[in-house]
C-alpha cells in the first residue's frame, strides 16, 4: 500500500471526485519532490 493511502484514507472533502484528486496530487508530489508544485500536480 503505498503511503498516500494511509495519508487520505480518513480524509472527507466532501466529493470522492475530491477525495481521489487530493491522493493524485500528493502522490505526485511524492514521486517528484523535487519539482514545484505547479509541475509536479500535473
């Protein structure tokens, strides 16, 4: 299971559209931390 799973699993923005955009983003980061934020939430 990858980290980010363990990080959002409780997480509740309201819209599981939400909830799965936020487990892209910070896995994304994750991948590529050394990127800008705007590069690497692509």
């Amino acid at each position: 299971m990858c980290w980010v799973n363990d990080e959002v699993k409780t997480s509740d923005l309201g819209d599981a559209r939400l909830d799965a955009r936020m487990a892209k983003i910070l896995r994304s980061l994750g991948d590529k931390p050394t990127y800008r934020y705007s590069a690497a939430a692509i």
